[in-house]
C-alpha cells in the first residue's frame, strides 16, 4: 500500500490538532504585575477572570476609564464583538461619555435581536463541537440591564422623553418574558421597573409611571435577593392620585402605612444608584473520563449498559472533584497512562459561575447636609445565577451527548486507519483524534461580565439649588473611603438620577477614611431585625403627598 496513503488519515488529524493549538487568544496586554505587588481584592490576582477582562476591570477600579477603552478598541479584548460593545457601554458610562454608551448599546440590542433570531438554527454546532461554536446572546438577566444603563444615559443627558422610550421597550420584554414563563421572570425587573417608573414621572407620563411602579411592586414581591426602595410605595401611591386611579392609591397608603402631610412643591429629589462590584462571572470547568476497550466496545455497538456504566463513572469524578477539586483521572501523568493502554480520553466541559464581586460590606450617601443609606435594590449576580440553573440541565445534557459523539467518531476514525494503514496507525489516528477532539472542547465562558454584582437606591429630597455628593463605601478590610460624586443640581419638583460604581477594594486614592461609619455599620448590624430607621419617602411632584410610618408592608392587605 502507498505510504502516503496510509498516512494520510494521521496526518490529516495531526494538521487539525496543530491548527487548534494555533488558536491561542492574542496578546497586546500589558504585562501583569508581580502578585505581591497587588492590593488585597486586585482582578489582577484573579485565577478565574479572561486576563483581558481582570485589565478591564482593574482600570475601572482605579478611574483609568479611558485605558479600558482603548483596550477594548484596540482588539485585545473579547473576541466576540457583541460581548466587546456591551463591555465598551459600560466603560464609557462609567467615563461620563453617555452618548457614545447609548451607540453601543443600540448596537448590542440589534444584534441580539438578530442572534436570537438566528440561534434555534444553531443547535447543531453546539452539539458537535461546543457550546461557544455558536453565536452568543445574552442571557435574559444581561438583556434586562440594557434598557437600565440607556435610561441612566439618557437621564444624564438630560433627555427624559428618549429614557421614557427605553423604559417602555423594558415594559415590552419584561411582558415578553412573563408570557413565556407563564410566572414573574426575575431577571432584575424590580429595579429597572422602578427606573422606568421615575423617567416616566420625569417625561411627564403618569400613567405608564403608574404601570412600571405597580410591575415593580410585583417583582420585588415574587423573586428573591433584593428588596423595594424605600420610596416605592410612596411613588405609586403619588402615580394613582396623579392618574385618578384612587383604588390604587388607597391601596397602596394602606400597605406602606403612609399617612398625608403637606405638599412641599418648593422641594425636589436626589435618587442615587449606588452600583456595587461585579456580577458573577462565567469560568471553565471540565472533567477527563477515560473510556476502554470493553466499555468502547458496547458504545460503539449501542449497548444501554455501556451508556449507563459510563454515566456512572462520569457521576463518580464529578463527585470526586468536588470533594478533592480534582479527580485521579485528571492527573496528567494518569491521562496520559490510559491513553498509552488504549483509553479514549472523554473531555467535558462546562461553565460555572465565580462570584469574585469586589463588593463593598456598606455605603452611605451623603448630601445636603443629609446622611441616608442606600438599601439593595437589584441583585444582578442573584438573577444570573437564578437563570442559569434553569438552563444548566440542558447544557449537561448537549455536554454529554457531545463527548459520546466525539468519541465515536474518533473510533471510527482509528477503524479507518487501522484497515487502511495497519495496527499502529489505527492507534496513532485515534490518539490525535481524541487529541484534537478535546481540544475543540471547551466551555462557553462569554458574559457581560462588567455588570454591577449589585444596585443600592438612596432617595433625598431637597431644596432647589446646586447641591455635593459624596458616597462613603466600607471596604471588605473594615476601612472606608470617600467618594466625592459630584455636583447636582436640584429642581422643584423633578427628580435628580445620579449613579455611580463602587467597589470594596483597589479603588485608589479615594481620599479620608471614615471611623464613624464603621461604628454606625455595628450598630445596625447588632440592632433587632424590626428596627427599621426613619427613612423620608416623600417623591418630588407627589400629589397629596404621605409621610412613611414603617417601610414594612401590612401583613393583612393583600
């Protein structure tokens, strides 16, 4: 026999294992610190983070917004371009530049659109090769926060009537996805609800307000992890008497135990959107199973039992792993022992969520002379979390399929060899088979991992006039820094919307540190459960405006 044509299905194997080799990610990076040189929380010191996104987000934290852009438009960022442009928004809001945020934004959402359309067709790829074969597209709890930073965009531009615009697109999915799950789909619609609420109320729309704070009272009423601002039933109680809906309104002051007090119509409002650390992110995990030849012999032909055994003994390493962190079978010098005896080395792959959110312990706002806390309002990481275990049985199930498939055709493969070359060639095609085979294996890591892990509302009502800002964050090692926001201006009877990023570490030099409110963190945490503080709920505009007795809800109304 010709020996080329004997070597052929080798050589073809080893050129599709060189070609994968080649496709490590590309450089451009600068050059990562010493570990000892890093501060306690440093993304850099990350074993879990892509090293591009620990770059993206070590320069946020330390205020080099602009590094990241420049990052992320230089190409050693991620290579998917949608997830790029969603990182891209969320630097560029964080820099201030709220337009450029809103053209990646539009962006991003046309080509979700235009994956999810195009994803059903996809199956295939993700079943013979993997997961990250096929386009990419946000999950539900991503897609909920693109109407979030385009209203915050557009409140800072000042352009209420384009933030109502979004906050009607959010009603519309948000309605989407209740009608598909048949249930309230808690992917953060709580918060971005409320959101919508006051851009609503800002574009002088009352009745779609109305609609956003009562869909807002439900979500934090059905899904977990987050609770209602202090205002909200203050705000819908102001959005029924404004609408003439009085059932509503008589409702919602029974609920919130609000009771009437004089209208301040001189006064405005400052609502602070205090965005904590960062959402979980996805990272690789994977698991090496080695099949032998009498298990090979009944996959090969079918066999339940060998299907059965072999879901045993994958069940066994799982198991193994998270009692050891790894296996005895993913030991490299074991692999490579069984495959010398013949194994075909099975490789699955899967994502898993690391929750590395940098997230301060406590925050408080202060303005005008006013010191408030700022209460968690949206748990993003939660809603993630949430969204993929209802996903993740299927994804195991395409994992697992996917690895038997591979395996089968890397038998046929040595079959062909084997009858075209001899026994020794069989076994080397079927080694750079299942080589390249696990190469292709890997988990699909992509997320919009730039997302807040958390988002805290304070609400302060003042008089009009320019007023500071200033945030005091606990950091996890018990110090407080301060975050001097900004200026903003106060109108009678509008509502002000100011966000901004904090973090429990690495945040450079963000001036003084603050003892008082480490010792006002104890108390509260010392305090019994019930003890609720004296929080001002009044919102600007607020039609017969109420005073909060207890932010706690009745038990006995419905």
């Amino acid at each position: 026999m010709n020996i080329a044509r004997r070597t052929r299905p080798v050589l073809a194997a080893a050129a599709l294992a060189a070609a994968l080799g080649a496709c490590a990610p590309g450089h451009g990076l600068p050059s990562m610190p010493a570990p000892e040189t890093l501060p306690p929380g440093s993304p850099l010191a990350s074993q879990t983070l892509a090293p591009w996104d620990a770059w993206l987000r070590h320069y946020m934290m330390t205020g080099q917004a602009d590094s990241a852009v420049i990052l992320l438009r230089g190409g050693a960022g991620p290579r998917d371009e949608l997830v790029r442009r969603l990182q891209l928004a969320v630097v560029l809001h964080e820099a201030g530049r709220w337009r450029e945020s809103n053209e990646a934004l539009d962006w991003a959402e046309a080509e979700t659109e235009r994956r999810y359309t195009r994803s059903i067709s996809q199956g295939a790829g993700a079943l013979l090769v993997n997961d990250a074969s096929i386009a990419y597209v946000p999950p539900p709890a991503e897609r909920a926060m693109l109407p979030y930073y385009r209203m915050l965009n557009d409140l800072a531009l000042g352009e209420a009537e384009s933030a109502a615009v979004e906050g009607r697109r959010a009603g519309a999915y948000f309605t989407q996805l209740r009608d598909a799950d048949g249930r309230q789909p808690c992917v953060g619609e709580g918060l971005v609800e409320y959101l919508a609420g006051i851009s609503f109320g800002q574009a002088g729309a009352a009745q779609d307000a109305l609609v956003s704070f009562r869909q807002a009272e439900r979500a934090f009423d059905d899904c977990p992890g987050a609770g209602a601002p202090a205002d909200l039933g203050a705000r819908l109680y102001a959005a029924a008497r404004r609408t003439g809906v009085a059932a509503v309104a008589d409702s919602a002051a029974r609920r919130y135990r609000l009771s009437a007090a004089p209208a301040d119509t001189a006064a405005g409002e400052v609502v602070v959107m205090v965005q904590h650390g960062w959402v979980a992110h996805r990272s690789n995990a994977d698991l090496h199973v080695p099949i032998f030849a009498a298990q090979a012999d009944g996959l090969s032909n079918g066999d339940p039992a060998a299907l059965v055994d072999l879901l045993l003994h994958t069940a066994e390493n799982l198991v193994e792993q998270a009692q050891w962190g790894e296996s005895w079978e993913e030991h490299p010098v074991q692999q490579v022992a069984d495959a010398l005896d013949g194994a075909y080395i099975m490789k699955l792959a899967w994502p898993v969520y690391r929750l590395e959110s940098c997230s301060a312990q406590d925050v408080r706002v202060v303005i005008g002379g006013d010191t408030v806390n700022a209460p968690v309002a949206g748990d993003l990481s939660s809603a993630v979390l949430a969204r993929w275990e209802g996903t993740r049985a299927s994804a195991l199930g395409r994992m697992m399929l996917r690895g038997t498939a591979k395996y089968l055709a890397t038998r046929a493969i040595e079959r062909k060899a084997e009858k075209e070359g001899g026994e020794e060639v069989g076994w080397l095609a079927g080694r750079l088979a299942n080589f390249a085979g696990n190469r292709l294996e890997r988990a699909d890591t992509r997320s919009w991992s730039l997302l807040p892990d958390r988002v805290s509302v304070a609400r302060i009502s003042l008089h009009p006039g320019e007023h500071d800002v200033r945030i005091e964050v606990m950091g996890d090692d018990g110090e407080t820094r301060w975050i001097d926001v900004g200026t903003v201006t106060v109108r009678a009877g509008q509502t002000s919307v100011v966000a901004q990023r904090v973090w429990g570490g690495e945040m450079g030099d963000l001036a003084t540190r603050s003892p008082q409110m480490r010792e006002a963190h104890a108390r509260r945490e010392s305090a019994p459960a019930d003890t609720v503080p004296a929080v001002d709920a009044q919102p600007a505009g607020a039609a017969a405006p109420m005073e909060v007795a207890s932010k706690a809800k009745s038990s006995t109304e419905p």
